[in-house]
C-alpha cells in the first residue's frame, strides 16, 4: 500500500487525508496536539511516497530532518491538483494571492461566475481545502483558489488557468529571510505557466512589475491610475477601451475594492462573460465577514469589524475609510516595521486602544512620533477595551470604533475569524 504522511489536522490537512484515505493510501497523521507526535513520528519516514506539509506550520526541526532524508515535500494544493488530472476533470482553476485584498477577490469572482450561469466554487486558505472540494463537489466549471504565500512554497506542476497577485507589500517576515524571498514565494502561483494560460499583471504594484519578466503566461494588465487593459478613468471602469460600470455604482465601496473589482473584470473578460451579467453583479455584490462589515450600531455609536486586517497595509486601507474612528489595533509579533502604522495613527485617528503581545511595540512608536499619551489604552484584550468604551461612551456619542488590528490573531485567537467572531459577541453582549 502507498504510504503518506501529512503534518497538521487544520482544515488542508484533513482535507489531504480524506482524499488519500478515498484513494487508498495509508496516511500517518501528525500533530503535536491531535495526533502521533513529531518526536514519534520520526520513526515512521521509511517508504513514505511524500510527506504534506499544513502550510501554517513553519520549517521546524521535523520538517528540515524530513527534507534531509530526501523525502519529497508537497502541499496540499498540489496532491488536490494531481487528483484531479488523473479523474481528467476538466475544471478550470483561477489562482488568487496577495497581500491584501485575495479574499475578497477570490469569493467574488466565485460568486460572480455562479451568478452568470457556470458552475462554480471558492476554496484553499478560504473555507475549504481544494481536496474536499474535488472530493466532495466532483467536476465543476471553475474552481477559485485563494493560495497564500504558504500554500506557494511547495508546487511542482500546479498549474491554473489564470493566476493573479492582487498586490503585495510587507508581510511574514517572521517565516521568511526577507520580504525579497516572501515576494518571490508569492510568484510562484505562476511559475509553471506558459502561453496557454493567463496572468493578470497590476501595474499598479512595484513588486510585481519588479518581477514581471518572469511570467511567462499571456497577460492582462489592470491599473487604478495609469492606461491598461482595465482600466479607471473618470470614475468609470473600462475593458479594453469598452465602458463596464461607474465606480460609484459598485456595491463594494473604498479604493481597495476597487482594486478587487478590476481583478473581476478582467478575469470576466478573459473568460468572455456576458457584461452585462457581470455589471448586474458589481452592483449587488456584498462583502466579506470581517473585511471593514458595519455590523452594530449603539444609538449614534457604530462598531466596524476589520479582524480580516493582519498586516500594516490592510490596517491602512480601513483608516482611510474610517478616518477619526476609535481604533483597535495590535495582536501576534509578526516582526515587521510598525512606524507606517505609528504615523496612519497620528494622523488619522482619534483615539487607540492596544491589545495582544504587541501593545509594547506599538506604543512605542506612537511616543516616538509624538502621539497624546493620554489618546492611548493599553488594556490587554478586546473585552477589558469594550467594557472601558462602554464606561465612557453612550447612545448619542458620534463615535466610530474601528477593529483593525494590523496582525495576526495567534497571541489570543486561533484565527481572525475567530478574534472577529469574539468582538461581535462581545460588543452585542456589553453594548447590546
């Protein structure tokens, strides 16, 4: 019996399990908390055909005597990937990453092929993992991947029908040497890409156009500010020179959904979607969870859940469009330069309430640019900040609180969906 082994139980991993089991192999579980432990399963790497790696899980010491005992290392991606060439599914596989902004862009443009008529479905490091999709949705038209850098490092024949990096600024340094070789990991979306596949280019983006001599798939450029082939001019999106819609008439509101849309577009165009269909859907298209959702209001008080926000640019985007607000802000040590968000913060906020393992670390910066001192709480979590508004705050405060916290959740949440989760029930529980 073929023999494989997957390291870590999240959402990939049993994904990738479920799958293999379905095809027979013998599948050895590892999880230090779940499951047979790393230590004991340094015992069972004789005959294993490949070992999947959770892309949360770092380069450890297992990982690294696992890869110097030769012993091919893939993603779950790419095990999902090779199932479905050898079933011969058809489907056709649009890959998203980024920085910011893949979420959303990987779910619209799912839900905007359902809604003109294909078969189609959204998954990787959004819901579900690809192998339970194939497994349990069979053939489909499209399949939209978000892929984040992790889910990247791994490839060796992974290849979408269109790719795309919505865009990319500084991120994970705690995984990677340097944000360079967390760039290039993103590229590798398209690295087995050629003339018969699609990529789409934001000119937009310095990292990319850095690195756009490497992708060797047609593209199709999109641009907020300067010509393309998606293009905005006067507040009016165009597709190669055809009108498409009204910036202003697009559901999804804030220059960084704009970006998202164009990414929409452009795939619809290269898909030849009935525009029409696809107008329709920009007008009624909702957003994400967690992404900027206006979720409660307490009299004049609104409380905005920003959670999807784990770096410094996502943070930025949401000041921009709640400038004045009441900031929460502040998480998981990622090791990245916190001056930018000092400075969004001295301009563009009213008052911040600190949480999470890098509080410290924020409040720093905010002294070293001259923030009041007494514009700052440091509270340690979401429950003791809401608990101080709701002493300080009534029904007629024209205030806008504002979860935007600029990193990750793994100090006090197993995920930003579950620390957006906590701050609704909480604001419903104390405000409610």
């Amino acid at each position: 019996m073929r023999k494989v082994m997957i390291y870590g139980s999240g959402i990939s991993g049993n994904g990738a399990k479920e799958l293999l089991e379905h095809e027979n192999y013998e599948v050895i579980l590892v999880d230090d908390k779940k499951a047979m432990t790393s230590i004991e399963a340094l015992n069972h790497l004789d005959g294993l055909e490949y070992f999947i790696k959770s892309p949360g899980i770092p380069y450890n010491d297992f990982v690294l005597e696992v890869k110097k005992r030769g012993i091919k290392i893939l993603d779950e991606i790419e095990v999902a990937y090779n199932y479905m060439l050898e079933k011969g599914y058809k489907t056709k596989l649009i890959a998203v990453t980024g920085t910011n902004g893949k979420s959303t862009t990987t779910a619209k443009i799912s839900d905007m092929l359902n809604y003109a008529g294909y078969k189609a479905t959204f998954a990787g490091n959004i819901g579900r993992s690809f192998s339970d999709v194939l497994l349990k949705d069979g053939e489909l038209d499209f399949v939209v991947l978000e892929l984040s850098s992790f889910q990247l490092e791994n490839l060796e024949n992974f290849k979408p029908y269109i790719s795309m990096i919505v865009n990319m600024g500084p991120d994970h340094i705690e995984r990677y040497h340097s944000f360079d070789e967390y760039y290039d990991t993103k590229l590798n979306i398209q690295k087995n890409q050629d003339e018969t596949s699609y990529f789409i280019e934001n000119i937009d983006d310095l990292e990319t156009e850095k690195r756009k001599e490497k992708i060797k798939a047609k593209k199709v450029t999109v641009s907020k500010f300067s010509k393309a082939d998606v293009d905005v001019k006067e507040n009016k999106i165009y597709a190669h020179n055809k009108f498409i819609i009204e910036t202003d008439k697009l559901s999804l509101k804030g220059i960084h959904n704009l970006e998202n849309t164009l990414f929409m577009v452009a795939t619809a165009e290269i898909l030849n979607l009935d525009m029409d269909k696809v107008r329709e859907f920009l007008m009624v298209a909702t957003p994400l969870e967690h992404r900027t959702e206006l979720f409660f209001s307490y009299g004049k008080l609104q409380f905005i859940n920003d959670s999807k926000a784990t770096n410094v640019d996502s943070t930025k985007f949401a000041i921009q469009a709640y400038k004045n607000s009441i900031l929460i802000c502040g998480g998981y040590d990622k090791g990245v330069d916190l001056a930018p968000l000092a400075e969004m913060i001295k301009e563009d906020i009213k008052e911040v309430y600190l949480i999470g393992l890098i509080a410290d670390k924020i409040e720093k910066e905010l002294k070293k640019v001259g923030y009041e001192e007494n514009k700052i709480h440091k509270l340690e979590n979401l429950e003791n900040s809401l608990l101080d508004m709701k002493k300080r705050f009534t029904k007629d405060s024209n205030e806008v609180i504002l979860l935007s916290p600029a990193t990750s959740s793994y100090d006090q949440f197993n995920s930003f969906e579950h620390r957006g989760k906590v701050f609704k029930e909480l604001v419903l529980k104390i405000f409610g």
